[in-house]
C-alpha cells in the first residue's frame, strides 16, 4: 500500500504543479492580452492624431491655394493702378479750347480709360472712397494736414491719390489730406 499511496501522493503532487503552471501560465496569458490590448489603443490613438494632423494639413492646404487664387495677379493690377492715374490725368485736361484733333484724341483716352476700369472692375478692384469721410488708417495714408473750422476734425479734405482694394485687401491705400 506504501507504495500505492507513493503514487497517489505523486499524481497529487503532479496534479498540483500542473494546476499551478497552468494558474502561471493563464497569468502570464493576461499579461500578454493587456500589454497588447494597451499597444493597441496607444497605435490607435496614434492613428488618429497623425489622421487628423493630415486633416489640419490638408485644409491649410486648400486655405493656401484658395488665398493664391483670390489675390492671383496683384502685382499686374498695382502696375496697371498707375496707368490708371496717367489716364485720369490726361482727361483733366480737357478744356473747351481744344481743336477738333485733340478733341478726338482725348476722347480715345476716355474711352480706353473706361474699358480699363471697367476691366478693373470686373477682376474684383474698386476704389476706396474717401473723399468727406472720417480717416481710417487702414484705407488711407495722410500726407497732409490742414485746418478748416467748417470741417469735423480728423475727416478727408482732399484726394491726393486714389486708393484701390482687390477682393477687399487693400492694394494702395489712399493719399488724403486730413483735417486737424
């Protein structure tokens, strides 16, 4: 019987230590499923900051592009503004004592001087108005100053150089001259 109670103690015993490598082993298991399940969620959260981090990028992308686009061919349209002013000049001489020729010739001038800005006009330039109205900063420059009592202070006296803004940014602001 000794030796039969040897062999059940040590299919206890057996027993025993299996239990316990498969209680280790199971431990272990766990430990293994929440370290992943933990790389998982980090990896996920990951993936969703860099998603929207290309997001982000991608709209200032478009932002970029669409301001390009908007304001494309500033600089020719600040070239042409001076033109313009040649023009608005040439038509301020027109005076009743003009022959017939130059009659005609300053007529010519109005006319493409009209196209142009109408031209101008159409591409998303307008003036700035300014002329009796309180100085603002951002729209007009003054250069100079005067005093008249019949005037509200800090109100434009006078245009000295046209202002222009192209799809509402201004381009040229205004030269005024202002009341003190």
């Amino acid at each position: 019987m000794d030796n039969k109670e040897t062999k059940k103690d040590e299919k206890k015993e057996i027993k025993k230590e299996t239990k316990e490598v498969k209680k280790e082993h199971k431990i272990k298991i766990d430990k293994e499923k929440e370290e992943l399940k933990r790389k998982n969620t980090e990896l996920n959260d990951k993936v969703l900051r860099i998603s929207a981090e290309m997001q982000n990028m991608k709209r200032r992308y478009d932002e970029e592009i669409a301001r390009i686009y908007k304001y494309d061919g500033e600089e020719v349209i600040k070239q042409l503004l001076s033109v313009v002013d040649n023009f608005e000049r040439a038509i301020l001489m027109d005076d009743e004592d003009l022959t017939d020729e130059l009659s005609k010739f300053l007529s010519g001038f109005k006319m493409i001087y009209t196209n142009l800005v109408n031209i101008l006009n159409a591409k998303g330039v307008k003036e700035i108005e300014c002329q009796g109205l309180e100085f603002d900063p951002t729209k007009m420059q003054a250069v100079l100053t005067d005093k008249i009592d019949s005037i509200e202070p800090n109100y434009v006296i006078e245009v000295l150089q046209k202002g222009y803004t192209y799809n509402e940014k201004v381009i040229r602001p205004a030269m005024v001259k202002v009341n003190e």
